[in-house]
C-alpha cells in the first residue's frame, strides 16, 4: 500500500489586518481569546484533514494544556466562534472544529502537492474514522460513539468542497461528485490488517494518530516530544525495524530509560545506601 497522502500544513497566513472575529474575540476574552484563536489554527494545520475532533478526550484534553484554559473556557471560546461562523457552526454542535475560512488561506498550498485540499467532513466520514483508528482513547467504545445519535447521519446542506480545476480550487455542490481519494471511504482501510491505517507518517517511518501525537506533547512537551519520535525514526530507518505500534514503542523505551536511571536498593537493612 502507498503511503497515505499528507493532509496536514506547515504554516497558515496571518493577516495584519484584523477583521470582525477577532475584534470580538478580542474584546469579550481579552489575549488570552487572541491567543487561543491563533493556537486553534496552528491545531487546524496540524491535524490531518484540517479538522478537530473533541469527541476524543486527548483531543479535547490537548486544546485545554495547549491554551491553559479549563473544558468550560474553552468551550465558550470556541461557541463564540461558531456563533461569528469563524468555525462551521453545525459541525461543532457535534464537537468537530472546522474552519472554511482556514481551508480557504491555506489553498495555495495545496496548489504545488498531487493531493487534493481537504474538504469538510461529515459526520459518518468522522465515524468512520474513529472506527478505523481504534486503539486507546480513540476506541469506539471509551469515546461512545454510540450515545450521538447524530454521528451517523450527514451534515445536510452544500459542504465546502475543493477541488484542483486548471489550477484552481472550485467549490462543489455535492460532495459525492468530488473525485478525492483520502477523504473516501474505500479508502480508509477499515477491512484490512494494516498497523498504521488512520495514522499520519509524522517523520519518516514514524506513524501516529493525530490523539497519540497530542499525548505524547502533553505527556514529555513538544521539545522532548519530538526528539523521541525522532530518535524512533532514526533507529527504525538506521536498523530496517518495523513495529506494530510506533506510539507504544515510544512509551516503552521511556519506561525502559526510566528503569535504568533509577537507582536499585541493595539488600539488607533498612538503612543502608542504594547503589
């Protein structure tokens, strides 16, 4: 199978002119609202399919450490959002952040790749991908799926769809008509024994879900983080190593590092000095 097409940015334009959103955010939530607007497109960029699913607890649990805002801050923040349609507001009534205006900035990056920009997800597309992952927090069961009667029925109305035509990107009127192969379901791979289907290759030869990537900043921070996935990398290309799962082998050699920086006690009484 070849490797699953990037749907992720490495920059987004931040304009010196600001317009309504931000005056409001700005005002209601002080920097603090600034800030965290601008952090929610570094995310956006970032997560793969452009898109925030905060039905996964480390999702959620990452927007919070990220901001350092409690759930119910971050929530208001977020349906201020909404309500100004700086954020789709019928897919956050289901906890999925999407931004038109986002996809929209960030086109002319999409214009130099063979991948099609992203468009905006469903709610049986999110799903889907949900089952597709499941491992860990992104488990159908622990993210109970099954308690949204919404989550699988499709958002109605004309989704922003984007597609390359001579050059361009053109808005579609039905979703179905579009020819973009990431964002189908055929292929997803839900049927297949693939380790790393639903994962993003984070650098070469390391593949983690957009949650795993989260937890693993929150846990070590994004410094320490990433020289882990590195140091993974490296190792894995420098030695043709294949793991089941990159984000458990990150986790173990962690704990192995741990156990041999821990001094053990020696035997005997109670107060005689460790090694």
């Amino acid at each position: 199978m070849g490797r699953k097409p990037r749907q992720t940015v490495d920059w987004f334009p931040h304009y010196c002119l600001h317009k309504m959103t931000m005056a409001i955010i700005e005002d209601k939530f002080g920097i603090p609202g600034y800030a965290f607007w601008f952090k929610l497109l570094e995310m956006l960029g970032s997560s793969s399919g452009h898109y925030i699913d905060c039905n996964k607890a480390a999702s959620w649990e990452f927007i919070q450490a990220k901001n350092r805002m409690d759930s119910e801050k971050c929530r208001e923040i977020l349906d201020t959002l909404a309500k100004l349609e700086a954020i789709d507001k019928q897919l956050w009534e289901d906890k999925i952040i999407w931004s038109d205006n986002f996809i929209e900035g960030i086109a002319e990056v999409y214009e130099h790749r063979t991948t099609d920009i992203p468009i905006k997800p469903t709610l049986d597309i999110v799903g889907k991908i949900r089952l597709s992952e499941n491992i860990g927090e992104n488990s159908l069961s622990k993210n109970n799926i099954g308690e949204n009667p919404r989550i699988s029925e499709k958002i109605g109305g004309n989704p922003l769809s984007l597609k390359k035509s001579r050059g361009h990107y053109i808005r579609g009127e039905e979703r179905e008509n579009l020819d973009i192969g990431e964002n189908s379901l055929s292929n997803l791979d839900i049927g297949e024994n693939n380790n790393h289907r639903g994962k993003d290759e984070i650098v070469k030869s390391v593949f983690l879900t957009t949650a795993e990537h989260s937890q693993l900043i929150e846990k070590f921070g994004e410094v320490k983080a990433k020289d882990k996935i590195e140091a993974l990398s490296l190792y894995k290309c420098s030695k043709g190593k294949k793991y089941s799962d990159d984000y458990a082998t990150i986790l173990n050699w962690d704990r192995k590092d741990k156990e041999k920086s821990t001094p053990r006690k020696l035997e005997g009484h109670a107060g005689m000095k460790t090694e």
